[in-house]
C-alpha cells in the first residue's frame, strides 16, 4: 500500500517536472493541437459522405447508440471502418513521435523547433505507417468482438484492449529511437514496461491529480455558465464558450505532459539517462522502487 503511495507521490513530482519542461517550451503544445486538427479532418472525412449516402451506420462508426452485430453489417463498411481506424493511428502517432522527438532532444538541452520534430516523423514514415496498420487491424478485431455480444463481447473487448494499450506503452518511442518494426516494437515496449509499469501508471495518475485543480476551476466555471443562462444570457453564454476553449487547451497540456512523460520514462529505462530539466531524485527513487 506504502509503496503504491510512494509510486503515485513519485508521478505527482514527475508530472510537476514535465509541466516545467512545458513551460520552458511551449511550441511543443502545437504538436498535440495539429494532431487534433488532423484527427478531426479524419473523422470529417469519413463521417460526411456516410451522412449523405448512408447515415444509419454514422452512430456505428462514432461508436453510438446499440451496437450492430457484424452480420448485420456490409463488408464495405469494415473496410471503411479499418481505413478510419489507420488514417486516424497514423496521425495521432505520427506527432506523438514528432513530440517525443522534440522532448528527447529538450532533456540533453538541445531544444528543437516544432518543424524538426516534423522532419524527423516524417523520416520515421515507414514505421509509423507500419504501426498503425498493426494497431488499425487490432482495433477493428476488438470492434468485431464487441459487436458479437452486448455485454460478454463488450467486457472481453475492454480486457483485451486494455492489455493491448499497455502492453504498447512504449511503442512509439521505441519506433522513433531504434526504428525496428512494429512487432519487435511490441516485444521492445512489454521489456521496458516490465521495469517500469509502476512508473508508467504512477506517472498517468500523477498527471490527473496535477492538473485536477485546472478540471474543477472549468467544472465550475461551466456550472457558472449555465446558471446564469436564463438570467444573464450573454454572460452565461460567454463563459459556456470560455469553459470549453480552457476545456480543450488543458486537453491538449494533458495529451502533452503524457507524451512527454513517456519520453522521460523511455530515456531512462533504455540508457540510465536522466533529463536535465527533470529532477534526477525523482526518477531514481522511482525506478529503485521496482528493483
């Protein structure tokens, strides 16, 4: 019990590290806003002409309402579904590794501009793309899965992915440092999971409990916002919209703290190396916790 305090007190001061980094570079939050961008062009681009021309299997592609079995489904749409599923992979990695590029080279005090961690993403263009056909052909299994029973299928479909999302942790920074395949990848990220999952999780925890003062300010500003609807209605529509602009900028701080976490975690579980922006107690008492 002590020692998954001290894990998650340890990723509480990890996160706390990687929001300085984060201040002391703040191009680097450009990388997770263009990859949300992109992500929403994606699902535009699929979702729009299935309105048009097929819109009772939109709730099924945005994964709403009832779930249909899969025999109840063309086979067209399981090829449109795999094609959604590695355009959308293939962006989110491809500035996941543009900012985890970008992190490594911040942490041995070579900052980087937004436009060379593109560069090198792009030079990682093969493994990228091979990733995310790998992770496209796992996601629309686990939707197959899902789709053949309500509740089992559902439940299975959860554990599974669940496993398949750890057991990836480190995936992409291991595509972007060692430029192996995506299988080897896997194997690569479950051995240098194997020292740090206590890392890892205390690390995603930790980041929650740091930004959870920045969540309840918006709760309660949105809460603001809607109370004074009626009575005020220009300002409570004001701060409604104020609510979600904060709503999305701090979902793009998280999305960076992650990443840049999971750069910190993979420099010192694969060479000892500990970022000079980062406190070196704060990794070495975490990782001697495992030991």
């Amino acid at each position: 019990m002590f020692r998954l305090f001290d894990r998650f007190s340890t990723g509480f001061s990890a996160a706390r590290d990687c929001w300085q980094v984060l201040q002391e570079d703040k191009s680097l939050l450009a990388l997770p806003f263009l990859s949300g961008v992109s992500c929403l062009a994606v699902l535009a681009s699929f979702a729009a002409p299935l309105a048009l021309l097929r819109p009772q299997f939109l709730t099924t592609l945005l994964q709403e309402g009832d779930a249909i079995r899969p025999e109840q489904v063309p086979l067209w749409f399981w090829a449109m579904l795999f094609a959604f599923y590695f355009f959308n992979y293939a962006v989110i990695y491809f500035f996941n590794a543009a900012l985890i590029h970008c992190a490594l080279f911040h942490f041995r005090g070579m900052p980087l501009s937004v436009t060379d961690g593109l560069h090198a993403a792009l030079r990682r263009i093969p493994q990228i793309l091979a990733w995310a056909l790998v992770s496209a052909t796992v996601g629309l299994l686990l939707r197959m899965i899902e789709n053949a029973n309500d509740k089992i299928g559902r439940l299975v479909s959860a554990l599974l992915g669940t496993t398949w999302t750890v057991l990836t942790y480190f995936v992409v920074p291991v595509l972007v440092v060692e430029r192996v395949g995506p299988l080897q990848a896997i194997g690569r990220s479950a051995r240098i999971l194997k020292d740090t999952w206590g890392e890892a999780l205390g690390g995603r925890v930790g980041i929650s409990w740091f930004l959870l003062p920045f969540w309840i300010l918006g709760l309660c500003t949105g809460a603001l916002g809607f109370y004074l609807l009626h009575s005020v209605p220009a300002l409570g529509a004001a701060l409604i919209g104020l609510t979600i602009l904060y709503a999305l900028v701090l979902g793009l701080v998280n999305s960076a703290l992650e990443t840049i976490l999971l750069s910190a975690l993979y420099l010192y579980a694969t060479q000892e190396e500990v970022p000079d922006s980062m406190d070196k107690k704060v990794l070495k008492r975490a990782f001697e916790a495992t030991s």
